[in-house]
C-alpha cells in the first residue's frame, strides 16, 4: 500500500471510529438509563399503597357506620319505650340520639366519598398495573436489541483501533503529523480527492506537475487551495 491508500485507508478508519464510537457512546447512556421504568414502578407502587390505604379507611368507616347504626336504633328503640325515664335522662338520650344522627350522617358521606375514591383508585392501578407489564416487555427487548449493538459495535471499534494502529505505524512521521494537523482543522477531511486536475473539495485547479504528481502517487501532494493531501479519485 502506498502512502497516499494509506492516509486514504486512515481516514476512512478515523471517520468510521468516530461515527460508531458516538453510537457506542449513545447506546451505553441508553443502557444505563433506567429512570423511565423506576418512574413508571415507583408510580405503580406509590398508587397500590395509596388503593390500600384508602380500602383500609373505607372499611373503618363503614364498620363504625355499622356500629353506630346499631347504637341509634337501640337509643331511638329506647326512646319510644322510654315513658318511664325521668325527664333529665330522656333529654340525656335524645341528644345521644342527634349527636348519633350527626355522626352517623358525616360518616356516610365519609363511606361514599371514599367508595368513590377506591373505585377511581382500583381502576388506575389496574391501568396502570397492565401499561406497566407492557412497558416492561418493551423495555426488555428494545435493551436486548441494543445489548446486540453494544456488542457488535464494541468488537467493530476494537477492529478498527488495531487497524488504526497498524496503519499509523506504516506511515512516516511528517506523513502522520500533517495528516493529524489537517483532521483536526478541516473537521475530520484530511484527505481530498483530485479529478482532471481539479481538487474536489475545493475545485482549485492544480498545476500540471501537482496533478501528474497525483495522479502516479509519486508521494504526498497539498492542494494549494485548501491544503488537504490530494488522491486520485
Ligand atoms: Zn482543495
């Protein structure tokens, strides 16, 4: 290989490192991020504690409505049959009894609300129990897809920078220096082609001499345009 296939043969290394290394670098962010499936679990777990809490209220209440239902109806009970009471304690029992009425008329509204809520509730985790699953499925094999990527772009990178190595040791040092020099300022286009005389990056004409230079690869040859090292295309 001559100098110039081998700068040539470089570039297109370089170009295809940078190309698959940001994908690497992409991949390996997605793969490491997980935030949107610990959402969606923390979520999930936030509203099933919430369901159970809010089943636990329900219950309470409507175990207290029970038992103060059975209270008033007893006080109320006693209340017809209560001729025989002393005027001091029917009046007792009669406040008993609205105090009751009070108290059971809030809990009931405490038991629909809550009714409401749970149904709501039930309903949401339930959605959100099967979304989840789904997400979960879809997370798993968009990861295994991409764990194939990282794989094979892993091996692919590690093939090019032993190909990079072995050509950068085939090429002289003011070769390899001017090379660098141009990647860097010419945003990675070290190298330009050259068709009928003229430089295809920059279409500047190069004398005869140059361009017979080139085209017989008698060794490394600058556009006077844009400086790049100039190939036969
Ligand atoms: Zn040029």
């Amino acid at each position: 290989m001559s100098s110039i296939q081998t700068l040539c043969r470089l570039q297109a290394v370089d170009q295809e490192w940078t190309e698959k290394g940001h994908r690497y670098q992409q991949i390996k962010a997605r793969l490491a991020d997980q935030s949107e499936l610990e959402e969606r679990r923390a979520a999930h777990e936030r509203n099933t504690a919430q369901l159970l809490h809010e089943r636990a209220a329900l219950r309470d209440a409507e175990l207290e409505l029970g038992s103060l239902s059975t209270k008033a109806k007893a006080v109320d009970k006693a209340l017809y049959e209560g001729g025989t009471m002393a005027p001091r304690e029917l009046e007792a029992m009669r406040q008993n009894s609205e105090h009751l009425k009070r108290r059971i008329s809030v809990l009931e509204d405490q038991v629909l609300a809550g009714m409401a809520r749970v149904e709501e509730l039930d309903a949401t985790v339930a959605r959100e129990g099967r979304d989840l699953q789904a997400f979960e499925a879809t997370f798993a094999q968009e990861r295994e897809a991409l764990m194939a990527q990282y794989a094979e772009l892993r091996s692919r990178l590690q093939a090019l920078r032993a190909e990079r190595e072995t050509l950068r040791g085939n090429l002289a040092a003011p070769e390899l220096g001017l090379y660098d020099e141009l990647r860097a300022k010419k945003g990675g286009q070290a190298l330009a082609p050259l068709k009928d005389g003229v430089c295809q990056m920059c279409h500047v004409t190069l004398p005869w001499h140059k361009a017979h230079s080139v085209e017989t690869e008698g060794g490394v040859v600058t556009c006077e345009g844009c400086g790049r090292i100039l190939y036969k295309s």
